[in-house]
C-alpha cells in the first residue's frame, strides 16, 4: 500500500464514508435473508429494494447484480455457521471429538430443512436457523437454498464460492493438524485431508437436501460420515476410544445437544449400526 492510500485510509472523511457502506450492505444482505426465508431466491431486484428501504441506485452501488449478492448470503451463512461449530466445540480438549461435533453440527441443517418443510417435499430455503433482526437465514438455515445456489454460482464464479466456502475447510483442517501434532491419528497431509473431508461432507449435505424419502435421521448420517472419516484418518483404536469417551462426556454437558453426544468406538472397529 502505497502512501498515498494509507493517508486515504486515515482520513475521517473516508473512514465514515466506509462505515455507511458497510452499513448499507448489511441492511440489503439481511433484507436478501429475509426474502430468502419466505420465497428461495426467487426474490426480484425491486422485491428487495423495498424490503430493504434502499434505493435501486443504492443497491446497485455495492452490488453489480442479485449473483453477487447471493454469493454474499452464502459467505455469511457460512461464516456464521463455522463461528458456531468453532464456539460449541471450544470446551471439547480433543482435536477429533471437536471435528466430529463439527461434521454432526454441519449436517443437522438437513433435518431443520425437513422439518420446516412439514413432510420434506417443501422448498427447504424457508427453513430458519433463528437470526437477530427477523434474519432467519441463520446458523443452519436454508439446506436446499445452499445446495441449488452454490452449484449455480460455482458454474459462473467458482473463486468467489471457493472463498466463501473456505471457512469451514480451514475449520476441518485446524482440527486434523491439532489431531495429526497429538499422535490422533496417522501423519498425513493435513491440508489435504481436510480438503477431501470438506469435499465429502459438502457432498453428503448436497444430496441429502434434496433425498425427499430417506429412513435415517442428519444425526445418524452424521454418524456415519463420522465413521468413514476416522477410517480414512487412520485413527488408531487408542484415539478413537478416548473420543468416544468425550463424545460420551458432551452428552451430560447442558446445551451440547443429543445431536453431538454419542459413541464411536463403533467407528473404530470399522463400521457403524447404519453403515
């Protein structure tokens, strides 16, 4: 940065200009939210200028199109869930007890989808995670909206979607290299291997949004994910055993959830009751 920029960044002028710009953005983002709750994305420039008390100029001015501003829902929702994930594993001490609280917390939108759906054949993008403001895109929120959108933009704009999806690889592979230090499981790439778990997790999210008949519970798919990634991690007997004892400990822990309590010790003997 030359210092000519730096002298611009410092000026109060600029400073407050900025803050009105970001505040601006916030207010047509969450406003997209808010349509996206009621309708999917099949919301219109002026359906969201009103929602949003803005002028079309106003809109137009931090975004070139409704493209960019989906990408912006999508990096939001994203980043808000992996601040969640992050903050629901933090009192969990071990690295693989964390990751799999985090892959199980990844999936349970899928049911959140279904169940505001009534009977699963419901446009999933109504689902709700419970956001400030009437901002029901949430933590968790809109399992089919991500879906259908994020294949969509990948095709026109796969580095935008690739940044706003990086958060939770970055997630997964702070937990494998924590893993990886601890002697948890084999010495393997981390970067890697967080990128396969990211791809597999995402892969699973994206079908299972759209399975409109299926016998098993986001819990029990999530259990099943879980297993497979411990095999592929190579987590020896020792590990996976101490993380099923943790898995066990966050059941009594108030607020943890039924969702992220359990065993895998089934996990390591190589296979699960549903696999």
């Amino acid at each position: 940065m030359s210092w000519a920029d730096r002298a611009v960044d410092r000026s109060p002028l600029v400073q407050r200009s900025r803050s009105r710009s970001m505040q601006q953005m916030k207010v047509i983002v969450d406003a997209a939210r808010r349509l996206i709750t009621s309708r999917g994305s099949s919301f219109t420039t002026q359906d969201l200028v009103k929602e949003a008390g803005v002028a079309m100029q106003t809109f137009y001015r931090h975004f070139p199109g409704k493209d960019q501003l989906l990408l912006a829902v999508i990096e939001d929702v994203i980043s808000e869930q992996t601040t969640h994930y992050r903050e629901r594993a933090a009192h969990e001490p071990d690295p693989l007890a964390r990751l799999r609280l985090h892959i199980q917390a990844a999936l349970s939108a899928i049911d959140r989808d279904r169940e505001a759906a009534g009977d699963g054949s419901g446009d999933g993008a109504a689902a709700g995670g419970g956001g400030g403001n009437g901002v029901k895109l949430g933590v968790g929120g809109g399992a089919r909206f991500i879906t259908a959108e994020h294949w969509r933009l990948h095709q026109l704009y796969p580095d935008e979607v690739e940044h706003a999806t990086r958060p939770f690889a970055s997630l997964v592979a702070g937990e494998l290299e924590a893993a990886r230090d601890a002697g948890l499981i084999a010495p393997i790439d981390t970067a890697e291997a967080a990128e396969f778990v990211n791809l597999l997790v995402r892969a699973v999210f994206h079908h299972y949004a759209f399975a409109s008949h299926r016998n098993e519970s986001a819990a029990e798919v999530g259990d099943r994910v879980w297993a497979f990634c411990l095999r592929g991690l190579g987590a020896g007997a020792e590990a996976a055993a101490g993380n099923a004892a943790a898995g066990n400990a966050a059941a009594g822990n108030a607020g943890t959830g039924s969702a992220a309590a359990g065993s895998v010790a089934g996990a390591a003997a190589g296979g699960t009751a549903t696999g």
